[in-house]
C-alpha cells in the first residue's frame, strides 16, 4: 500500500496512524478554521495571515505554559540574588527550547501518535512504560508547585487561600471539559496574551535598558559569587525553561488540533513567536527583581514569589505588586492546564482510549479522569495543613534536571526513524546540534544530582565535570565513529523515492503495525546503554535527596 496517501485517503483505507478518530477533521482553532482536505496554496498575504491565525495555539501555550510557577521562582531568584549578571542564559536557551519543540510537533503532524505510544511501539515496553511513569510523577508534583504559586499570588492579594485554590481548581477543570476545543484554545490563549501583565511593571520599575541589553548579550558569571551556586541557579534555570511535559504536551495538542505536515511551517511561525513570548517573559523578571532588590538589605536573600511581590510594594507601590501577584495565578493557571493535559493525553494515547479535547467527559471518561484527577489532588495537597510544600518544589527541580536528557534522547532517536517521519527525518546537521545539546543537558544533570549528595560541592568539582565531560564525550563519540567506518556500518536510510512538494506534505505515518522493527546503530544503543546507567544512578541519588529532605522537615 503506497505511503503517499493523502489524509482523505488514509482514512478510508485505513492505514492512518492515528489513534482517536475525534484527531481527524477540521482544524478549529482560535482564530480559525482551516477544511480538512483543504490543500490550496496560500499565495497572498491574507491567505497566509489567515493560516497562520488558525494554526496559533500549540507553540504559544506551551512555550508561555512553561513560564509558570516555578519560572517564577527561578527567574526572579536570579535577579534579586544575582542582578541581571545571568541574563545571557535565556539567549543560549533559545536554539534548545526550538530545536526541542519543532522536532515533537514535526512528529506530532507527520504520525498522528503521541510521544509515549511512539516510545513504546519503537522502543519496547520498558521504555514506554519508564517514559509514562516518571511523565506521571514528576507533572503530578508540578501541578502541586502551580497551585502553591497560585496560592501565594493568592496570599498576596488577601483572597482565602480555600475559596480562591477551588475556584481555580473549578476553572481549570471546567476550561477543558466543554467538548469544545475551539473553546478551550480561546480560554487558554485569553491567558497567554494576559501574561504580559509582566510588561507594565518593567515599565514602572524601569530598569536600565543599556544594562539588559549588555548582561543579555555578553556571558558572564556574577562577581563575589560561589561558581557551585551560581551553577546549581543556572541548572534550575535550564530544567524550569525546557521541561519534559512540554514534548509530550505540544506533539499530543498538534495532534488533537489536527495540524497536518501541509501547515508544519505555519506551527513553526507559531512556535517562533511562543519562544519571543517566553523570553520577554522571563528576562522582565529577572530585569525587575534585579532593579527592586539592588542595594537593598533583601538582594542576595531570595524567599519565594510572595517575596517578590511584597518587595516590588515596598519599593515601588501597591501596583506594581498586585500585577505581579495576577500574572503569577495566571501563569500558574497555564501550566496547570498544560501538564494535566500532557499526562492525560500520554495515558490515553499510550492506552489507546479515547483522548482529545473535542470529546466530552462522558465520551472520554479515561481521559478526563487522569486530568480531572491530578487537578483534585494537587489542590487538595496545597490545602492540606502540614503537606512539605517545600520538599515537593525542590523534588521537581531535580526530577526535573534528571530526567530531561533521557527525554531528549528518545526523541533524537524518533526523528531519526525513517518509517516513523519518512521524507521529515532530521538532518545530519540537526542530529550533530541535537547530540551536543543533550551531552551539555547530561553534564548539567550529573552536576545537579552530585549536588544533592554534596551540598558543599566545590567549584573545582564543577569545572571538573564540565571539562572532563566534554572531553570524555567527545573522545566516545568520535571512538564510536570511527569503529563504525572500519566496520563498513552506514547510517540505516530507508530507500524513499524523490518527492514532489506535495506528496512530501501528504506523507503521514503508516498504522504502527505495519512499520518494520526500529534498527538503531551503534552510536544509538551506546545512547540507550550509557542512558540506563545515568537513570539507575540518578534514581538512587533522588531517593536520597527525598530521605534528606524529609528528616530535615
């Protein structure tokens, strides 16, 4: 059966991959609707315009999703203790958070399947069912730190932390159980675009332009600081700014938005402009939380969000601090949208049940109850007297920095699969880029993990890492490659036929019975071996943080 079948084509016969059938149909989104089987060029600047209004929503929720509770922290921790010395950070993010995003919602339009069902149908069962636990745990405990942040903007502005968390806990619920995705896209858009209630109080602390620019520019580290600490800062800034449930979460909802390969460079514009998005974002609050605290007995001694509001009042009036107050329950509202829906459509889609936000309740009842569920509990916690709130917002930090290289592993190998993307496959460009980013993810995460064992870890243990990381992945990959070419090994490539523009834009995944085994080469099961190991290790230094954590509580 040929594999140029167009989507029409692909239903009838039935050798599309796709899981639910509420995933095929018309693109509905936001701002408009786009026909299923509508292949029409769009030659003219309005035709685009409207194309591109109808695909936004995937790339802007999860990238300004992923600025939430614990951004906040983080980002607001690194101006007051460090100024804005630490700016540069968010600019050599910015090829990682796209090359991460654009390759899952090139799998996400080009498959149809979701990020775990691939793990499990290419990988086998231990990895998929790895991927979908730790996915479970570690949202679970991040939709916990978004209701914390949402009951400290709470506290701030002196609602009952009672009334206002099940309120929020209500909306949340009731934003994505209409049946309507449109509706839902609306609602959560609504929120993105209020998120720039971040901007306005730039305006009214008014830092210095000329300075932002420079520390954003140029790297540096902060003077009379510990490199240990500045490090582990930097780490979290990392795990808080690309975070495992955002490739679950944008390949599923580009799915359950039925974007297909035809409109992928409309989700890439998408995609560009959630990233612009994330980084204004972030480097306001960085930039205000430096200009508050400098020179004030408070700068170097960072609490938590609250903190920050109360400061900005202190300093600058009721105003700037009731804004900030409303972005963080906004924010977290965000996030506690998008890491529920992660999980709950990775279990369905792992499940094979019913999971898409066109469905209702009563027709997905799997689905919702994953969602709904992890809402309830998480409030719940945040209410609960005595819950470790702390302990649970330090677990998700480094679960976090833990588990992000193996994610970006698998997905490496998946955009290298030629039955899996076919004529999308990744670049030999993209695959060096993609290589060296995780090597830096698995150096940052080791440090992390050390760190929990040796909380006075030393600067020289730090830069023996990083050299001796480099150095000893450097000397491995070039090992494995040369091996490789005296063996006469190839790079696995499936014989695809030349395409034209338009059959490149109708290839979708065949149904995942009819794909041939996953062949990885060498260098790709070195990946996996050497990933193992990492997560066997982690694990153990995890539990013992959790046992450290919890005596000292």
């Amino acid at each position: 059966m040929t594999q140029f079948n167009t989507m029409n084509e692909a239903v009838k016969v039935g050798s599309s991959a796709v899981l639910d059938s509420a995933h095929i149909g018309d693109i509905r989104g936001a701002f408009g609707t786009i026909k299923l089987g509508d292949h029409s060029a769009r030659t003219s600047w309005k035709q685009r315009w409207q194309t591109l209004l109808a695909i936004l929503g995937p790339g802007l929720i999860v990238m300004v999703g992923d600025n939430d509770a614990g951004a906040f922290g983080t980002y607001t921790q690194a101006g007051q203790n460090y100024g804005t010395s630490l700016l540069w950070t968010l600019l050599l993010l910015v090829p990682v958070l796209y090359v991460n995003q654009e390759m899952v919602l090139r799998l996400g339009a080009v498959t149809g399947v979701g990020h775990a069902r691939l793990i499990f149908e290419r990988f086998g069962k231990f990895w998929g069912a790895f991927s979908v636990i730790d996915l479970f745990l570690l949202n679970a405990l991040t939709i916990v730190t978004e209701f914390i942040g949402i009951s400290l903007g709470l506290d701030y502005l002196g609602v009952s932390r009672i009334w206002g968390v099940g309120i929020a806990a209500v909306i949340i619920i009731g934003a994505a159980s209409t049946g309507d995705f449109r509706r839902f896209e609306r609602f959560s858009l609504f929120l993105v675009f209020a998120s720039l209630l971040l901007i306005p109080i730039v305006i009214m602390v008014h830092p210095a332009p000329t300075q932002i620019a420079h520390d954003f520019l140029v790297p540096q580290m902060p003077k009379d600081s510990k490199l240990s600490e500045v490090m582990l800062l930097i780490i979290g800034i990392v795990g808080t700014t690309v975070a495992p449930w955002q490739l679950f979460f944008q390949q599923s909802y580009v799915i359950d938005k039925r974007i297909t390969p035809q409109f992928i460079k409309y989700q890439k514009a998408d995609l560009w402009i959630g990233i612009v998005m994330v980084v204004v974002g972030a480097v306001a609050m960085i930039a205000f939380a430096a200009q508050t605290f400098g020179g004030q007995p408070e700068f170097g001694n960072f609490t938590d969000a609250l903190g920050i509001a109360n400061g900005l009042e202190k300093y600058y009036g009721r105003v700037p601090g009731v804004f900030f107050a409303i972005a963080l329950i906004d924010a977290s509202i965000i996030g506690a949208l998008a890491v529920s829906l992660s999980t709950a459509y990775a279990i369905g889609d792992t499940l094979a049940v019913k999971h898409s936000l066109h469905r209702k309740p009563s027709d997905a009842k799997a689905f919702y109850a994953v969602y709904i569920g992890l809402i309830i509990v998480a409030a719940a916690l945040v209410l609960t007297p005595g819950t470790p709130l702390g302990l649970l917002t330090n677990l998700v930090q480094t679960l976090a920095g833990v588990l992000l290289p193996s994610a970006t592993v698998f997905l490496l190998l998946l955009c290298n699969d030629k039955a899996v993307l076919g004529p999308w496959a990744n670049s030999k460009r993209l695959n060096w880029f993609t290589a060296a980013i995780i090597a830096v993810l698995v150096m940052l995460s080791v440090i992390l993990t050390a760190a929990v064992l040796f909380p006075d870890i030393s600067d020289a243990y730090i830069l023996g890492v990083l050299i001796g990381g480099t150095v000893i992945g450097a000397v491995l990959a070039f090992a494995v490659k040369l091996y490789e070419r005296k063996q006469g090994v190839q790079a696995i490539e499936d014989n695809l036929p030349a395409m034209t523009q338009a059959e490149r834009d109708n290839w979708r995944m065949p149904a995942m019975e009819t794909l041939a085994p996953a062949r990885l080469s060498l260098s790709s099961r070195m990946w996996m071996l050497v990933l193992r190991g990492y997560l066997v290790i982690a694990a153990g230094l995890l539990i013992v943080k959790l046992i450290v954590l919890a005596v000292a509580s």
